[in-house]
C-alpha cells in the first residue's frame, strides 16, 4: 500500500473555524474525521452536518449521520487505523489539550499544531513527550458564517514540517483539496506567519473587515510598524522569517507604507480575500473569548526580553488589546460598536 492510500484516523481537536474546514475538506475526501470541540459547535453539527466552502467557489456537505462528534477525546472509540491529531485550539489551551492527547493516544502518536504562534510545538512536547508533535502554519483565512458552515475566505497552501508521519498523510490533504507543502524549517515557516498575524489586532481593534481595513493607510502604517519592529528583534536573535506571502518579509512594511492608490494595485493578490472575511482575533473579541494576543505581539516582546531588549510598539498594541478583552463587552456586540481609527490607533501605538 502507497502512502497515498494508507488508511489514517484523523481527529480534530479544537472544531473552530480552522478544524472544521479542514477536516470537512477530509470528510469530504472520504476519511475518517472526528471532531472534538465545544458543546455548540457540536450540537449545531448534529443537527445540521457540515458546509465546506470557499472563495473559489467550492461547496460541499457532510451530512450529520456521517460526522464523528465527541465532547473529548476519551470519547472517541479506538480503532486500528493511526491517530493523527490535528490541534486547532488557541495557543492557552495547547498544554491543557496536549496532557489530555497523552491519557488517550498511543505512543508515537502524530499530533499536528495547525495554530497561530510559535511556541505550541514545546508546548505539545511538554504535555505528551510521548507523542510526535509536528509544526504546521495555515495560511488562509477561515470563518464560520454559521457554526455549522465553514468557509475559507482567502488563499494559500498548508505547510506542515517535514517527517516520516506527515510523509504518510500530507497526500491525502492534497487528495482532500488541501493544498499542502512540507518543509524542514517550520521555524522559520511560523515566525513569516507570525508577521503576517501582527494585523490580527490591528483588524481586531478597527471593527472593520479585513480588506477594508488594509484599504485604510493608517492602519497598515501601524501594522508596518509592528512588523518593522518585529523584523528587527528577529535579526538580533539570528533568526530569518521565511516568505509565506507572495512578497518577503523585509519588502511588507515599505508595501504596507505606500499610498493607497499605488497599494491598491501593487498587493492585489493581498486583498484577494470576501469582502465579509475578519480576523480569528476580532470573532475572539466579538464573542468574550481570550484573545491569541500573548502567542503574536507577546512572542515578539519576550524575544527581544531574550535579547536584553525591548519591543514597545508590540507592547502597547498588546496592551491595547488587553484593556479592549477587560472591558467586557457583551458577547455579539461588536458589529454594532464603532471601532478604534486609524489615526488614534496610531497615536497610541507610536506617540
């Protein structure tokens, strides 16, 4: 049997926006999926199966009798195939979600990390050092217009680190419609994502979806700076972020800085995206959720600590963030809230 045709049992651990994509992607292929998530996302799938779609005009349904939903792991009857887990909780739970992985897989177990940040590999290690915990980066963006309907709202291919396991299942994401690439240096692969996910706050904070935002020149300046002050950090500690866009790393912040009629037509490609689409980061805030913030902006913060140096521009929007989560908005509330300018979100961060 080739490795494109090996049977897998692939168990989402974290049914948000991210896992039921890929896993209704999966499903949809004809493997075996189950999804382990909140009670409301799972009753929503039992009532109304699951919708897959995306910008490129793809629809798919799986029906609810043929989706496997438990409330845990522990739940989900073993069975002869291997188990890859495919970890899609924020960054907070990863420990909590990698100790319950231990108490239930067997060893050697693959445990893929298809989250925001770069810690969550170590995170893995040390709550089931019993199991093969690989590095993955999704690119796109996913959003749930409904808890039963995932869709993918912009583009790009998975990157998931190179090993005998991934080897094994990375051709059935590709059967799945999940363009997918492994790659040896996923460090490099999550600090490029990172970067990219500085705008997550930025877009959390101006209560505007994202392609209205990025149209906002105060609000780019504000993520070129943020990424700017990253890009430094980073060459202090030796570290150089690979190119997960379709420009590099170093060229971003001088795109992101210029007028938008010239912005407009030279990132084309970066605005390519639904018109509905917002960052994970606003649907958090939107619904009384910890936000990532500590796994983005905190990251760039503790490496320059690392370094003997400091990352205030990272700081302040972190903090920005923090007081935003504090102030307890009701849940829902957000769409009808006005969000924060681009030029008081400016003077905040850089004055």
């Amino acid at each position: 049997m080739n490795s494109a045709s090996r049977a897998q049992h692939f168990i989402v651990l974290g049914a948000g926006a991210i896992g039921c994509y890929v896993g209704g992607r999966l499903a949809l292929s004809g493997q075996q999926v189950s999804f382990v998530g909140r009670p409301r996302v799972l009753e929503a799938l039992a009532q109304n199966g699951l919708t897959v779609t995306d910008l490129d005009g793809f629809k798919g349904h799986v029906v609810a009798t043929q989706l496997h939903l438990a409330s845990s792991l522990s739940h989900i009857v073993p069975d002869d195939k291997p188990w890859v887990i495919l970890l899609c909780v924020k960054g907070g739970a990863t420990l909590a979600a990698a100790q319950a992985a231990a108490q239930v897989c067997k060893l050697g177990t693959s445990i893929v990390s298809l989250q925001n940040g770069v810690d969550n590999v170590a995170r893995i290690q040390a709550g089931a050092p019993q199991m093969k915990a690989l590095a993955g980066m999704v690119p796109y963006n996913v959003v749930l217009p409904a808890p039963h309907h995932a869709h993918r709202a912009s583009t790009g291919f998975l990157q998931i680190e190179s090993s005998p396991a991934s080897t094994e299942f990375a051709p059935l994401f590709n059967a799945a419609g999940l363009a997918t690439k492994l790659v040896h240096d996923m460090r490099a692969v999550q600090w490029g994502k990172l970067l990219l996910n500085l705008n997550n706050p930025v877009n959390a904070l101006s209560n505007l979806p994202l392609q209205a935002q990025l149209r906002d020149r105060d609000y780019r300046f504000v993520l070129a700076g943020l990424q700017s002050e990253a890009l430094h950090v980073l060459a202090a500690a030796h570290i150089t972020p690979a190119k997960v866009a379709a420009v590099s790393p170093r060229v971003l912040p001088h795109l992101l800085r210029l007028p938008n009629w010239l912005f407009t037509r030279v990132a084309a490609r970066m605005l390519r995206m639904d018109a509905t689409a917002r960052s994970s980061m606003w649907d958090d805030l939107n619904q009384g959720r910890t936000t990532e913030i500590d796994d983005l902006c905190g990251a760039v913060v503790r490496l320059a600590q690392a370094r003997g140096a400091s990352a205030p521009f990272n700081q302040r929007m972190a903090q920005l963030m923090t007081e935003r989560t504090q102030s307890g908005a009701a849940p829902g509330s957000m769409a009808s809230q006005s969000g924060m300018s681009g030029d008081a979100m400016r003077q905040a961060i850089f004055e």
